[in-house]
C-alpha cells in the first residue's frame, strides 16, 4: 500500500517538475530515423523524437517503440495483439551508442515548429513518460514508434500535416522490401490476411516517415546524418532463398512419394487451421480474413486421410474441392507482389492434387 502512495506521489512530482521546465528559443525538435537491422523487431527500421536545448542542457530522445521481454507469456501475447508498449526517454549520447553499436545509421530532420509548439510537444512527451499514457497497446500498422509520432506531431500542428502521400500502393507493397530474409518473408507474406493489401493510408514505418518529410519542406529541414552504418557485404546463403524453395519443390514433384505427399498435405492443412484459430484469437487486424486459407486448406487434411486410407471416391472428392480452393488462390494473388515466392509450392500442390486426382479416377475406372 505504501509503495504504491510513494510511486503515485514520485509519478506525481516527476511530472510537475518537467512541465515546469520552460525551453530556451534555442530549443530544437527533431524526428530521429534509425537504420534496420536483421532481427525480426528491428527489420523496419525506428522512429524518435529528439528534444535539444543547449541552453538547459537537455538533449534526450522519446522513443515510442520500447516492449519488456519478461512479460509473462510474451509470445502468446504478441500474438493476441495485446501487448503493452510504452514511452521511454534517454539522453541522446546514450541513444546513439547503442544504434552505433549495432552498426544502424542514424538520421536526424529537425522540424520548424514555433517556441508555443516545442513547448507544447515536450510537456506533452514528459506527461507521456509520468502518466498512465506511458502504456500502450502495439498494433503493427496503426499504432508503432512511427505512429504514435506521427500523431503527437500532426496534434501539435493542429492538422494532419505530416501524411501518407497518395501513391496507390498497399501496405504489403510497402513492407515487402524491407524483408531480407526469405524464409522469414514468405512467412509474414502468408501470415497477413487482407488488411495489408488495402491501400496504404498510414505512415507507419519509419523510412516512409523520413521520406513524407524529405517531400514537405514546410514542415522539415533537409536530413542529416549523424551517423552512416559501415556497409557489410553477407555471404549469398541459397539454402535461405527462392532457390532453395524452388529446389525443393522441384525436388517432391520429381519424386512424388507417397509419404511426402501425405507429409506435405498434413502440414499444409495444420497450418489452415492455425490461420484459422489465430484469425479467432488474434486482435491483430492483419492477420484476420487470411484469404491463405485457400491455399493452407484445412481440407487438406481430409484429401490426406482418404488418400492414406485409399478411399478412392472420397479421394477423388476432396481432390476436385482442393484443386478449386488453390485454383481460386492462385486467381487471387495473380496482380500480388508475393505471387512470385508461393507460387512454387502453388505450383507443387495443384501438381499432386490434379494427379492424385487423376490416379484415383483411373483405378475407379478400371475396378
């Protein structure tokens, strides 16, 4: 009970003392870019806000995207969607020798805000920092580091200034570059569901922020960088590449044992069903209506047992269903720009769909 009137009280304190604090006319605001890294948190990149005043002697960095890994039971809540973020504040030396040590560039646009506005914003991120806005709840597009940014700027400015440009492109053609690694690609490709392919009318990662304000030079002085990454050359691994999933699918078709196919078609139709309930228990708007579905049937399972079992009608059934289900898929993705990394196994599955299918007419026939 005391400890919690001692940090309601330090909490209290803590935010009057800061919104006390008035900035000098030599105060600057800026956005800090952060370069990506390989590990899936870091992929994308990150978004700061930088808060200089010389004259106080205050140079510190508000980050939006800070997440406890001791959260009890993290994973399952990453992927319920209900996992807590929340606001950090660091001197800005120390900000930049952890990104330097991690060999991530480091860009800085300082914004032309007026004396009101700088204050504003930093009452405003120090009220963030000692107040229950200090938690949030990430969500991958509509609220990250880059935009809880985003919009603590545009409500300072008092309008949404700082936007997406109208470009027609979705969030999957957006997001796509930036995934290096292929097999990690071709999961978060096939783990997305419509969402992503809407058009894209959220900044929602850092370098497509840094490149709204590079455009709205009203906004935003010209970028500078603090610090260039060395650039490092990774050795080609084509055992984590197209090559290797196209080796691999060429590989069963060539083959096409049994205990494969019926390998395949479990594992395929266990994944339908985990699209299924992760669509049922995620908050994740991303991952709901996963049209995947139709290539991750979980009728796959049902094709399987038949086949396994040699019911040749029901085989030849459940076939002629899962041939439409992948046709439809394929229709679908023809104009998506992950069409060229699914199609091998597109391509895999409709092979021994059509001709398990075709095999069992035949030996029906020729009972």
């Amino acid at each position: 009970m005391y400890k919690k009137i001692f940090f309601s009280l330090s909490l209290f304190f803590s935010n009057f003392i800061f919104s006390q604090l008035l900035l000098s006319d030599n105060a600057k605001v800026s956005i800090i870019t952060c370069g990506t890294a390989p590990v899936s948190y870091a992929m994308y990149g990150h978004t700061g806000i930088r808060i200089q005043d010389n004259t106080k002697g205050i140079d510190q960095v508000f980050n939006y995207g800070a997440f406890d890994f001791t959260t009890p039971n993290f994973a399952l809540r990453f992927i319920k969607g209900d996992l807590q973020y929340f606001v950090t504040s660091e001197n800005y030396l120390n900000f930049e020798y952890n990104y330097k040590m991690d060999n991530r560039s480091i860009y800085e646009q300082e914004l032309n805000l007026n004396a009101a506005q700088k204050q504003q914003l930093f009452n405003e991120l120090n009220n963030s920092l000692y107040s229950e806005e200090r938690f949030y709840t990430y969500k991958f597009i509509d609220r990250n580091c880059t935009t809880m940014v985003v919009d603590k700027i545009n409500k300072i400015l008092g309008s949404e200034t700082i936007k997406q440009p109208k470009n027609n492109k979705s969030y999957r053609d957006i997001l796509y570059p930036y995934m290096t690694d292929f097999y990690q690609k071709l999961g978060i490709q096939i783990i997305f569901g419509t969402k992503v392919d809407q058009a894209a009318t959220r900044l929602f990662l850092p370098f497509e922020l840094k490149k709204a304000l590079e455009n709205n030079k009203s906004i935003s002085k010209p970028s500078v960088t603090l610090f260039e990454a060395s650039e490092t050359t990774a050795p080609t691994n084509y055992f984590n590449s197209f090559y290797s999933l196209f080796a691999i699918m060429a590989l069963l078709i060539l083959t096409s044992k049994k205990w494969m196919q019926l390998t395949y078609f479990t594992l395929a139709g266990v994944l339908g069903i985990f699209f299924s309930v992760v669509g049922l228990y995620s908050f994740h708007e991303e991952v709901l209506w996963n049209y995947n579905i139709l290539l991750f049937n979980p009728l796959l399972l049902i094709f399987g047992w038949y086949y396994f079992k040699n019911k040749l009608e029901k085989t030849v059934l459940f076939g002629q269903i899962n041939i439409v289900f992948t046709s439809l898929y394929l229709v679908y993705i023809l104009n998506k720009i992950h069409l060229s990394i699914v199609f091998p196994i597109i391509a895999l599955q409709l092979f021994w769909l059509i001709k398990i299918t075709l095999d069992s007419k035949k030996r029906i026939i020729d009972l």
